[in-house]
C-alpha cells in the first residue's frame, strides 16, 4: 500500500548502480520518437522526453505546490510502472484520476494477466535499451493481482509493506482528494473517504487472501514500525531473500540519496481522518482480520 514506506524503500533501491529502475519520465514516454533528432541520445543528455515531462511536474507544482510534501514528482524521480499498464487500458491509474465505479468493477472483474505480460514486454525493451539487467518495481495494485505476477513474473522476488490501515486511509485519502481539484469542481472529501477506505479494504483483503501464492523463498512481509529507524537492515534482508550483491558501491548510492533526501525535507502535511468523515475506531474494527493476520501495530 502507499504510505507504508515504500517510497523511501523504493528510491533507496533505485539508487543501487546495480539496479534497474523507472524514472517518471521513460514511464510517461518509454520510447523515443524516432522523429524526434535527440532520442538516439537519451536520457543523456536529457532528450525531449525528458523536458517534456519536467514541464508538466514544473505545473503540477504550480497548480498543486503542497502535492510534493506528499510524493515527490519530478522527471528523474522514481516512478510507478501502472503508467506502463496503462498503456494496455488495464490498471487502477484511473481510479486515482477520478472514483470511476464502472472502471474499478470492469477491472477487478477482468483477468490482467495478459496486461502484465504486456508490461512485461515493455520492460524487456526499456532494458534492452539501457540496463542493468535486474528491476525494482512497486505499485499498490499487485496487492490484488498476485495470480498474475506470479504467472509472468515466476522469479520475481516481492516484499510486502504492512501500517496501521488507519494510517494508510487518512494519508492516502488526504494526497488523492488534493489532487482531485484539477478535475473536480467540489471535492467532496466524505465522498472520497468513502471511497478509498472501502478500496482500500479490497486491495489489503485480496492481499490477505492471495498472499500464500507467493513462494516463501520469493517473498517477505515488512511491518512499518520495523522499517522506520532501520532502513538498510531491511534493505539487507530484501538483498539476501533476492540473492542481490550488495556491494560498497550501492550502500555508498543509498546512504547519498537518504542524506539527500531527509525525510519532510518538502515540508510536513497533517492528516486528519475526521476530515472525511471517517472514523478510527470502526476503520480498526473492519480491518481487523487484516492487522490480526499480519500483525501490524497500531498507530493513533
């Protein structure tokens, strides 16, 4: 789930040299316009891939500036590969671009492994343009299609972040309903507490459910309040599940980028479950059979 830590877990891996990554701008455009005189040079120097993407970060920052506080977006910043998926009209993209129920229950009812073989197919290019030859990928919807990774991706080794769902719900609920005002005139925050709350009990419930598909030798589960303060010794144990070297070199790249890139360093966001008319106690009650499962700790 977002807000679990996975961003800083992602981009502490993507800093590893040894490590395939998607930056924000090859997931909005992953191959170059042949038209175009600069791609056979890109990403360096910068091509117009590149730039294009930087300007529309450059307005997301003019039209949302709290957004970045919340998840940073800009041309070389890690990115999500559901814009990948989304290229096949298969993915749970469009959901944060606007609560489409018709949308959610055609995807959730549609088998996506053909779409994960597309992304496959994609990736394999963009590695065959530029390595290394081993990925990092995360996204929170292959909490709820682990049949099909598992069925195109057979190798794949996945780690699983688990919060406080209330947590996850006031965070989550508070960055979508921000960004809704570029496409809705009057965000009705109960609306999207609603909403995403219940979206958010699938896709922890299907991950419950489906989470023994996941060979033991390929996965392990991440609690919160053990990745906080312990970064790289989770970052040890994903290597040595993964049979990943971990050289001087990459400690090196991570312990630059998380000096870099201190947390709050965009500044801080309060986020108020009340807002959406939500309430804490009920949330800890549905979820329960989640956290009990999982043994998450509560937070608030």
């Amino acid at each position: 789930m977002p807000r679990t830590g996975t961003t800083h877990l992602h981009n502490l891996i993507s800093a590893d040299p040894e490590i395939r990554c998607l930056p924000y701008w090859e997931a909005l455009e992953p191959v170059p316009d042949p038209r175009e005189p600069e791609a056979a040079s890109e990403p360096h120097p910068p091509g117009p891939r590149v730039a294009r993407c930087q300007a529309q970060c450059d307005q997301q920052d003019v039209v949302l500036p709290y957004f970045k506080r919340m998840h940073e977006m800009s041309a070389h910043y890690v990115h999500e590969e559901i814009d990948l998926l989304a290229l096949d009209l298969s993915t749970m993209f469009f959901e944060n671009l606007g609560m489409t129920a018709q949308w959610r229950d055609g995807y959730l009812a549609s088998d996506q492994t053909s779409h994960y073989a597309y992304l496959k197919r994609v990736l394999k290019a963009l590695q065959w343009m530029r390595g290394p030859d081993r990925w990092v990928l995360k996204s929170p919807q292959h909490l709820e299609q682990l049949a099909p990774i598992m069925n195109v991706f057979p190798d794949a080794t996945l780690v699983f972040t688990h919060r406080d769902p209330v947590s996850i719900v006031a965070s989550f609920c508070t960055m979508v309903s921000y960004s809704a005002r570029l496409s809705d005139r009057q965000v009705d925050l109960e609306k999207y507490g609603r909403y995403w709350a219940d979206r958010i009990k699938t896709m922890l419930f299907n991950c419950m459910h489906d989470r023994a598909m996941v060979p033991a030798s390929q996965s392990m589960d991440i609690l919160f309040h053990e990745y906080v303060g312990h970064d790289m010794e989770r970052i040890e144990d994903i290597y040595r599940l993964a049979d990943q070297p971990l050289e001087a070199a990459s400690r090196q790249a991570m312990r630059d980028y998380a000096n870099a890139n201190p947390q709050g360093v965009n500044g801080r966001v309060i986020y108020r479950l009340e807002d959406f008319g939500l309430d804490a106690d009920r949330l800890r009650e549905e979820f329960q059979p989640y956290t009990n499962h999982f043994q998450v700790r509560f937070e608030r």
